[in-house]
C-alpha cells in the first residue's frame, strides 16, 4: 500500500491507530465498499490544497485514493471518485473550483481512474504526473 500512495507501511498496531483517527477520521474521507459483500476495498478523500483551510472553503482540493490489489481493474475506483467528484459539484457544500490529482508515471491504473473520472493532463514532471477537475466548469458557472 505504502509505496504507491507515497507513504511507509504502518509499522505497527499503534501507529494504524494513529493514521485511523489522524487522518481517516477527517470530513470527506469515505471507505470504498464492495456491493457484493460489504467488504471496505479501498479509500477516497478530499483534502485542502492548503494547510489550515476548511475542506468546504478552499478553492483547490486534492483527491487521494487507495484501493487493496485484489480489487484493482474493477471500476471500484473510477466509480468513488466520480461520486466524490459529484458531490463536490451538487451538494452546494464546497467553494471549490478544481480538485488536483496526483500519481506516479509508472502507474497507470491511476492515470486511467483520473482519465476516466473526467480529470484532465495538467503536467508530467520529475515521474509525477499531475490532474485537474474542473469543478466550476462542470457545474456550468
């Protein structure tokens, strides 16, 4: 999980504890479930562009997603974050204009979620590859 989300595996039982309430328990971070069995397969997230702003104030959010191996390839993904992506756009909660996604060049299931959820190529630079959603643009404002 570690290495394609940029971060190290948990070392221990504490420190998962830790990143449960440090940063699952945040606003619009939301488990990936299974309609077959209910099983959490993965994550997705919206996070403030900036430190120390809102999720519903800032301008520009980042998504985050995490999805276990097993599951890769089956459109769970691309389907949460469309959702996310959705919400952003109707729920009337957010101020934001565009939400950034991020991931490495070497992987392209990523690229493919990002590509299919509407997200646009901004840049590839230094193995990242970078996109955009624009929220303002597809509310039609």
């Amino acid at each position: 999980m570690g290495q394609m989300a940029r971060f190290p595996t948990h070392a221990d039982k504490a420190e998962s504890l830790r990143v449960i309430r440090e940063i699952f328990c945040k606003p619009e971070f939301y488990a990936v479930v299974s309609r077959e069995d209910g099983a959490v397969v993965g994550c997705v997230s919206l996070h403030p562009g900036t430190k120390g702003v809102d999720v519903y104030e800032a301008e520009e959010l980042t998504i985050g997603y995490w999805m276990g191996k097993p599951y890769w390839g089956h459109g769970f993904m691309t389907e949460a974050v469309k959702a996310l992506c959705g919400r952003c756009l109707s729920s009337g909660l957010f101020k934001c204009k565009r939400i950034i996604g991020f991931t490495s060049t070497d992987n392209a299931g990523s690229r493919r979620v990002m590509e299919k959820a509407g997200f646009r190529h901004l840049e590839t630079k230094d193995g990242t590859v970078r996109y955009a959603f624009d929220v303002i643009g597809n509310r039609g404002n």
